[in-house]
C-alpha cells in the first residue's frame, strides 16, 4: 500500500517541453491526496521557487537538492554550509570569472557572468529562471546549497584547489558544491519519512533526472519519466510516459494507486 509519493518538479510533475502542469497530473494528485497518500515534492529549486504549487495544498517540500526539507511550515532537516568554506570558495569562484549561486531561503548569485549564455541558459534550462537573479549581498545568512556555473575541465581547478569538496554535476555547465556531509533527496527522504511515520517500502518516487537515481532506488517503487535520461531509467522499477504525456498518471494507474 502506497503512503507517500516523492515527485521531482522539472520535467516530471511539470512538462519537459514548456514546464506546464497539465490538467490531468493535477487532478490525479488531488485524487492522493483525498485518499491520504502524502504527496512531497522534491526539486532542486530553491524553496521561494516551490511558492507556485501552493494551490495543490502539497504541504511538504524538499528543496536544494535535499539541503532543505519543510513539512507544513515547520523546518525539520537542513543542511547548512560552513561559512569558512563558502567566502573561501567564493573569493576562489570570483578570481576565475565563473558565476555561483547561493540557496538561501530565497536564491541570488555573486553577480558574475550576466551575460554569458551558458549561465543563462543554465538558469532557464534547471530553474525556468528568465533574469539573472538578484546579487548576494551578504554571506552571513545560512547557505543550504551552492552550485558552480562551470564545466568539467573549468571545474577541475575547483577539484584541485578544494579537495575535501565534493562537485555533483547535474547539467552540462552547472554542479552542486558539497562539503563531507551528505546531501541527497533520498536523505532528505529519510527524513520525512521518520517525520510521517512512513516505511520507504509504502512510497513511490518519480523523476527524470540523475540527480533523481538515488531517490528512485531509494524508494519502493521508482519511477523514471519517459522524458528521462537512459541512465535514469536503468535504475528504476518502471518507465512511465512522457511528463509532456501525463507519465504521473499513468504510473499511478499502471500499479493501482489511483
């Protein structure tokens, strides 16, 4: 029996092709949530970002790619930066002339690169961002994720300069800045799962990216979205259709959860 059900936000609960939320997927989540079934959304949005599914009255969010969890307003995991690490990294990232960006509750940049393609067309493709955010005025606030605008032979001399760090690519010209302690949506699962009471045995997961492998294999049941990489599909239970296709509902009716 299905409890919980952990969605990925970009190119799963919302289109590959225009990052719209159809009709249908809308429907079959108040369909879960009539019936009791937690719904959590996870995404590496920042949490400000996750402000537009309010109306779906989806009440958890695991947000930053698993650094920030909020169940029904409450905080209840987070993983914070060290303050050292970040103005180190960050005098480091400004000497290369390459563009961070800090998840605070909200979301900024140190302000590099505003107009360099490759770091717009990041921002567009991982976030649907349009502008170029805010500056990051100050590094005092807590920092639950930091992502450099880089690609791999760039993001060598980062390797080279922080060992101790870890650097997670999830697009071409972007990669999460990790420190030892991990950080993951399936930890982040973990987490809510202990909140509500829930064995991973009564979940599903669904998702399209490899930044979604460890939350699918994690969960009891994995779904990768049509629109996935091959790799993603390889590590899950079940391929459904296209997000673009109403793959959620398809998935949902495939193993009789709704």
């Amino acid at each position: 029996m299905i409890k919980a059900v952990f969605l990925d936000v970009d190119g799963t609960l919302l289109s590959e092709k225009d990052r719209s939320l159809s009709q249908r997927t809308e429907q079959s989540i108040r369909q879960l949530i009539e019936k009791g079934i937690h719904i959590i959304l996870v995404t590496g949005r920042p949490h400000h970002l996750c402000e537009e599914f309010k109306h779906l009255d989806i009440d958890t969010v695991i947000s930053a790619n698993g650094a920030l969890v909020t169940c029904r307003g409450e905080r209840i995991y987070k993983s914070v930066l060290s303050s050292p690490m970040i103005r180190e990294f960050s005098h480091f990232a400004a000497s290369q002339g390459h563009a961070l960006s800090y998840f605070t509750e909200s979301f900024a940049m140190n302000g590099a690169c505003q107009t360099d393609s490759r770091v717009t067309d990041a921002l567009r493709e991982t976030l649907g961002l349009i502008e170029y955010p805010d500056q990051m005025m100050t590094l005092d606030n807590e920092i639950y994720c930091m992502c450099l605008y880089a690609n791999e032979e760039e993001t060598n001399k980062y390797r080279a300069q922080f060992p101790s760090l870890r650097f997670v690519r999830f697009h071409p010209y972007v990669c999460n800045v990790l420190e030892a302690n991990e950080v993951s949506k399936s930890v982040a699962a973990q987490a809510v799962l202990t909140h509500l009471n829930v064995c991973r045995e009564e979940t599903m997961a669904f998702g399209d990216g490899e930044n979604d492998i460890d939350l699918l294999t994690y969960a009891g049941v994995g779904v990768a979205m049509g629109n996935g990489g091959e790799r993603v599909k390889q590590c899950a239970d079940y391929v459904t259709l296209k997000a673009s296709e109403d793959g959620i509902t398809h998935a949902l009716k495939h193993f009789k959860v709704i």
